[in-house]
C-alpha cells in the first residue's frame, strides 16, 4: 500500500440521506485497510454515533492526506474552495449523473481505491478564482471559485450594466442580464450555457461570458489567467444585483460596488483513477456523436 495516503477525510453531500449507504461503506472499508478516517460533519450527519473522529472543514484539511467527497460536482465545488488552500488532494465519488469532476461511482468504489491506495492515479492541478467585492474603499465580501463568478441582475427583469477592466485597462461597458467570469474548469458549466467556449483544463486563461447582452456585438473573450479583472456595477444603492461563486456563494451588490477577480495563488489537487480520460467524460456528458 502506498504510504502517502494514511489519514483520509470524508466529505459528503449535505442534508441527502441517499449518500448514507455510501459512507458507511466507505469509513468501513478504509478501516479495515489500517487507515485513520476522520468525518467532516457532514458525513457525520449520516451517523447516530460516529466511531471515528468528527472535525470542522478546516481542521479536516489540517489533518488529512486525502480527501474523499462523496456525492457529485455541486460537492466538490464546495469542497475544492475549503481544500485548496491546505493543498489537500481530492478525490470525488460520484452519486448523481456522470461528473465532470467526481468521476468514481460507487460501485467501481473499491476497486478504484485498490489502485489509489497502491499508488496508482493520475493527480491533476485544476485552477480558482479568487473574488473580492470593494465598497467605498473597503473589502465588503471575498470569496473563492472553482467554476465561476457571476455578476448578474437580483430579482427584477431589468438588465445590469458593467464596465470591465483588464489589468486597469479598459475593456467594455455592458449592458446585459450579467457577466460570467469562469475557469477552464467552470467553461463546462454556466458559461457553457451561455454561449461560451469549452477550455481545456490545463490551460492558464479565463473566459469572460456575457449573459443575454443588450448588444450582440458583445461575444466571450478569453484572456490570460495571469491579468486582474476589474468589474465596476454602474448604478447607485437602488441597483440591485448579485455576486455568486460557484453558485453556492452569494453576495447583494450595489451600484459603484467593484469586483476584483485574481486567479488564487493556489490550485486544487484533484485525483483520478489511471487511464483517466477528461474528453471522454466530455463526450459522454455533452452526448456528442450519439446514434439516434
């Protein structure tokens, strides 16, 4: 067994009973194997009494070699902003529809984890994004993005409009339902939907997606993960909008409000099984060249 993995931190779906199975299962398994486990709390949730130790996402990331997260893409979002930063590497189990980042089912679970546990994987180092909202000079809210941040209208059916900086030089005013500013990771994602272009993983750049523009002129643009965006919400304290990362983190904006987006000095260490093949998921995912 490979040594480099010997204390293991599950992380599950929040509030879904039907990932419970699947926990028991797993901490058992990794039990048997010698391995110290250790429960975030929402995995313990799906005990009445935990036999392993139960810790905070924090201290978890403190603690652990590896990190499994069992559920789907949703999980692993909210687990990559909390783990990246401890460089803790990930590894997702997939409950829901084929993932584009929890790419193990369960029942291949303990095979999968036969070859993990050798030392047999692929690791990839996919890129965040770090969000900060500054008002009247002051930093209000931050947080961080695997998939995406979105600046878009709140609850009225009125557009928004936003001037867009690149590296303090000026790019664009938009007038528009909002903006995405995803990773090549999240170009799979919302922005997808929103017309824009798929990434491949590994690339160092950002995409810029313009949702439902007043102006058809206004097309996505894809720019260096290196540069500094700077999102300015024209208006004053009666436009209404919203910030949200990974469209799990939410934040009321405000006109004069900027948005200044970073690519995070530190990635996400994200485990596959060998032979693991990002543009099959893709094909499989997005259905291309299915027979009818």
């Amino acid at each position: 067994m490979n040594n480099t993995f010997r204390t293991i931190g599950l992380i599950s779906k929040a509030g879904d009973p039907g990932v419970a199975d699947t926990v028991a299962t797993l901490a058992a398994d990794l039990g048997k194997r010698g391995l110290k486990v250790i429960l975030d709390t929402s995995a313990a949730a799906h005990f009445a009494q935990p036999a392993e130790p139960v810790m905070q996402r924090a201290d978890l990331a403190r603690e652990c070699d590896l990190a499994i997260v069992v559920g789907g893409d949703g999980s692993m979002l909210n687990a990559a902003r909390s783990l990246a930063e401890a460089d803790v590497p990930v590894l997702g189990v997939n409950l829901g529809r084929l993932g584009f980042l929890a790419d193990v089912s369960p029942g291949e679970m303990q095979e999968r984890l036969d070859e993990i546990l050798a030392g047999q994987y692929e690791e990839e180092r996919r890129s965040l994004i770090h969000a900060s909202v500054i008002r009247g000079g002051q930093t209000v809210s931050e947080s961080d993005a695997l998939n995406d941040v979105v600046i878009h209208k709140w609850d009225i059916a009125r557009m928004i409009e936003v001037d867009t900086l690149i590296d303090q030089r000026f790019l664009n005013s938009l007038r528009a339902d909002g903006l995405i500013v995803s990773t090549p990771t999240g170009s799979t994602a919302y922005a997808l939907s929103g017309g824009g272009p798929i990434l491949d993983p590994a690339l160092k750049a950002l995409v810029l997606v313009p949702i439902c523009p007043h102006t058809l002129s206004n097309r996505p643009i894809v720019v260096s993960d290196q540069v500094e965006i700077e999102i300015v919400l024209q208006g004053d304290d009666t436009t209404k909008a919203q910030i949200t990362c990974d469209g799990q983190v939410n934040f009321a904006l405000l006109g004069g409000d900027r948005i200044i987006i970073r690519r995070k000095d530190r990635d996400l260490r994200l485990i596959h099984p060998q032979q693991h093949d990002h543009f099959d998921i893709m094909r499989r995912k997005l259905r291309w060249a299915e027979q009818p």
